[in-house]
C-alpha cells in the first residue's frame, strides 16, 4: 500500500509540474498562436523531430547497457532505458543540458550499482554526448559557411 501511495504521488507530481510549467509558457504567449505555429510546419520535419528524441534515448540505453556489460554490471534494457530517460527527463528539467546526471547516478545507486562505476559511465556518456554536439555544430558552420559563399 505505501509503495502504491508513493507511485500515485509521484504522478500527482509529475502531472502537476507538467501542468504548472505549460500555465506559465501559456500565460504569456497565446495557444492559438502556437496551435497555428504547429499547423505551418512541415508534420515531416515534426516526425523527425520525434524520431530523432527517441533515436537518442535508445542510443544512449544501447551505450548504458554496453558499458555496463563492459565493467562486468548485469543490467536489464529496461533498467538502462529508464536510467536515460531520467538523465534526459531532469536535463530538461535544469538549465544545463548535463543536469540530470547526480539523479541518474542516485538512481542507478538504488539499483544497487556502485558509484564508481556508475560514474565511470555517466562521464563517458557525457563525454561522448559533448563531442556530438561540438560535432554537429561543425557540420553546422561548415553549411552555413559555404552557403554563405
């Protein structure tokens, strides 16, 4: 019963989070304007949008596992995908795209892994997560530098 009690709370948080946070984008931008923002894009460039979210969640739960296996810690697909999903949900959440790491590794400390190696994988993931972005950001400037001769 507690632990059922304790899931409903944490919904009743979830829900009302997500309530109060778009109350506040609402409050002051108009929802017709983004209901008609949304209708003049491109629903393929929205699919993709989509896709690409979910390609990083489950190329980051393939990593997780990997490195897992790696350091000789059995985790199951699921456990690694809810430990991304928490890194990913808590990013957001915080202003930096790297703060949903100590959450991540509280998580995976629950479950009973060893922090040390906890943090030998959130570092290698945040690592690798920092080299796409500096990546694609080349590849970006590089467009926008031969468009722009």
């Amino acid at each position: 019963m507690k632990k059922i009690r304790r899931y409903f709370f944490s919904i009743f948080l979830f829900l009302f989070l997500f309530v109060l946070t778009f109350y506040f984008i609402f409050s002051k931008y108009s929802l017709n304007d983004f209901f008609h923002t949304v209708s003049t894009c491109n629903p393929l460039y929205i699919f993709f949008s989509f896709f690409c979210v979910f390609l990083y969640l489950f190329c980051g739960t393939f990593f997780t596992k990997r490195m897992f296996q790696y350091l000789g810690i059995k985790v199951h697909g699921f456990q690694s995908l809810c430990y991304n999903a928490i890194e990913i949900y808590f990013s957001a959440v915080t202003p930096s795209s790297t703060g949903g790491q100590p959450v991540e590794a509280y998580y995976m400390a629950k479950d009973k892994i060893p922090y040390r190696k906890s943090a030998v994988v959130i570092l290698l993931n945040t690592i690798l997560y920092k080299l796409a972005i500096v990546f694609l950001g080349l590849v970006g400037m590089i467009f926008c530098f031969l468009e722009w001769l």
